[in-house]
C-alpha cells in the first residue's frame, strides 16, 4: 500500500512537472510573438559611431517574428550590419550585390544583418514609385522572400529602439565591427549605385581589413552614405499635410462616348495607362477602389496614370460621384453614356466577357501589358507597373 501511495505522488508529481514546463514553453513562444505597433514620437536624439566605438545592443524581430540579437552573433569574427529598408530605390539597387557579398564571405566568419530603422507612419505613398512595397512589418516578410535574402532581416519601425543608437543616415548604410565589436568602417556599400556598375568595392575592402586585424586608412574608415533619408518617426509633418492635400482636391467625373472610350484605350500618350472599369452595385469594386487611388500616388510622378471608368447608369452621375469624392479619386473619372453594355465591350475587347470589375494596364499606342478580369491582387499589380520598362525600381 505504501510503495502504491509513493507511485501515485511520483505520478502526480511528474504531470504537474510537464504541466509546468509545457505553461513554461507556452510562454516563451508567447514571448517571442511579435506585433508591430508603429509609434508617433517626439524628436529623439539620433546617435553618432565613432571608429573604435561599441556596437550597441540589439534584439529585434525578424520577418518570421523570431527575435535575434547581437549576441546571436558572438562567434563571428566580423558583423556587417546593413540599415536598409524596401521602399528606397537605392536600396533596391544594391541588394543584388550584398547578397552576393554575403555568400562570397559567410564562410569566412563574418556574420551579417539588416535592419529596417524606418517608421512606416511617416513615408507617404508619393516616396513609393520605385517600390511595390511600403515599409511596414508585412512588407518586409514579403520582400525576404521575394529576393531570397541569405541573411536575416531585422525590423526597429515601432519606435528605432536600437536603431538611434546606431544613427543611420539613409539606407542603405553599412556598420562593419571587429571581433570585440568595435566599429572598424562606416558608410557606403560601394561608390556606384547602378546595378552592373560596382561589387561593392568598400565593404569588401573593410571586411578583409578587419579579418585580418589591421586598420582602415582614416579618409576610407567612414564614408558617406548616400540613399533615401531614414524616416524617423517624428518626421510626419509633411506626410500628414500631403495627406490632407490630397483629401482636398477637387474630383470630378465626365460622360465618355464608346468613341472617346475608343481613343482612350489607344493610349496616345508617353506614359502607361491604367484603366479600371467598375460600378457602384459591383461589391469588389468599390471594396478594391481605394487601392487604384494608392496607386496612383505612388507611381503618379513617374510616367504613370490612373483612369477610373464606370459603367453604371448614365442618369447615375450624382450616384457614381458621391462614392468617388467618399474616395478621394482625384483623377479622371469617366461614366459611360449609354446603357449598351455590349457596345462597350466590343469597344474594350480583349476577351472580355462583360464582368466587372476588369482593369487594364496599357503601354502608349494601346498595347495592353497587364490585364485583370475580376479582383485585382493588389501586389501584383503593383509589381506589374513597377517592374515595367517604363517604371523600373532604380533612378
């Protein structure tokens, strides 16, 4: 009896031990979950490094919500860390070759990270025509995938936690630490922004200096760093002005002829043409609307624009424009002036089987480049246009 009452105690003991470390499990996965939450911020001090100077702590999550920190990286001779973002054109234009770089020298010892320092509050949709990507967390993820980074990719948006200490100027800018974590170089990747003109000259030359543990000539130890400026929190005045703009601009809409519609399906112009056609009853319509106007403020100061053409009733027009100024559509915007729909088609072509929504990417003299039956996926369509001859990611 007695030896089955000690059984039993060491059973219950052993469940409310694996309870315990099952509760204990539970909450380091529940630690290690991560929520963006992007901060409006009074002005910050902005950090400076000095050569010689400690890499400053960090521990931040990457695009798969793990946390890593500089301490991840002990065993590496040298750490390269890389402030970048997705949005800048610049930054695009060497991520190629730090890929590349990465995979030259990661069986050297040398350890590398990017971190993302900008606040997806304070860049407006007009900074994104090289870009189909803001700078938000999810974007992010999507660009780790996209372009298969071979290092992990960092995110300090909420509130630059460690990104102040480092003081990126603009991205991308490159930090590169000794072995004690000392910084050895500070500044540019290389000295030629397009792609196909440099292999980042600089940064190899400083991961081979540190690697063997001698010094960088004082004018070569820290460099400019030219790109897109970070976008410190704080810096949201104007983005909130633009914003503001924008919601006061007039928006009209103009009756448009199966012949007009003709000449405007030609594309005469120098520039791609969207086109959506909609409706006000049409549900996937109105709910995808606002993401043509996004569009068109991004890529509208490129050789771009954006025409909405609905195909409500004609004797809807009061109907139709009451939803395009509860949109903010300020662009032209067409409802068509008949009521034979088929007549509209056979103008439209292009298969088109009469379903709305359907959108139209056109190149000038009418070519059509990218087309959408139904819903569009928003970036993919934004892919479309960004990555079309005419638009391109790189200045």
């Amino acid at each position: 009896m007695k030896n089955q009452k000690l059984s039993t105690w060491v059973f219950a003991c052993l469940i409310v031990a694996i309870a315990c470390e099952k509760k204990q499990e539970t909450v380091v996965e529940e630690a290690q979950a991560f929520s963006p939450n992007p901060q409006e911020m009074t002005e910050q001090p902005v950090g400076k490094l000095a050569i010689g100077d400690p890499a400053p702590y960090f521990k931040l999550p990457d695009t798969e919500g793990n946390w890593v920190s500089i301490d991840d990286f002990k065993d590496a001779s040298v750490l390269v860390i890389n402030f970048t973002c997705n949005h800048c054109p610049t930054a695009q234009a060497y991520e190629d070759r730090f890929i590349s770089l990465v995979n030259d020298y990661k069986s050297k010892g040398v350890a590398f990270v990017a971190i993302s320092p900008n606040s997806p509050i304070g860049i407006l949709p007009e900074e994104l025509g090289y870009t189909d990507l803001n700078d938000d967390y999810a974007s992010m993820q999507v660009r780790y995938k996209d372009k298969s980074y071979n290092f992990p990719y960092l995110y300090d948006g909420d509130s630059h936690q460690y990104s102040l200490a480092y003081g990126p100027v603009a991205t991308p800018h490159v930090f590169v630490f000794d072995k004690d974590r000392k910084l050895s170089y500070s500044g540019r990747i290389d000295g030629s922004e397009k792609p196909g003109t440099a292999n980042a000259e600089d940064l190899r030359m400083a991961i081979d200096k540190t690697l063997a543990g001698e010094s960088i000539d004082v004018d070569k130890s820290i460099t400019p760093a030219f790109g897109c400026s970070t976008k410190w929190a704080w810096k949201n005045e104007y983005t909130k002005k633009t914003n503001e703009e924008w919601k006061q601009k007039p928006v009209e809409v103009q009756k448009l002829s199966t012949a007009g519609l003709a000449d405007l399906l030609k594309n005469d112009s120098d520039q791609l043409l969207l086109v959506n056609f909609w409706a006000t009853w049409c549900g996937p319509c109105v709910i995808e609307y606002p993401e043509f106007i996004e569009i068109q403020r991004m890529y509208g100061g490129r050789d771009f624009r954006f025409v909405s053409v609905s195909l409500d009733a004609p004797d809807q027009e009061d109907k139709v424009l009451k939803f395009l100024k509860s949109k903010y559509s300020a662009v032209p915007n067409y409802l068509m002036d008949t009521e034979d729909k088929y007549a509209i088609i056979d103008v439209v072509k292009n298969d088109w089987d009469g379903s709305l929504p359907l959108t139209l990417l056109i190149e000038p003299g009418g070519k059509i480049a990218y087309k959408v039956p139904g819903e569009v996926k928003v970036l993919d369509l934004r892919k479309a246009i960004v990555d079309h001859p005419m638009i391109g990611r790189y200045y």
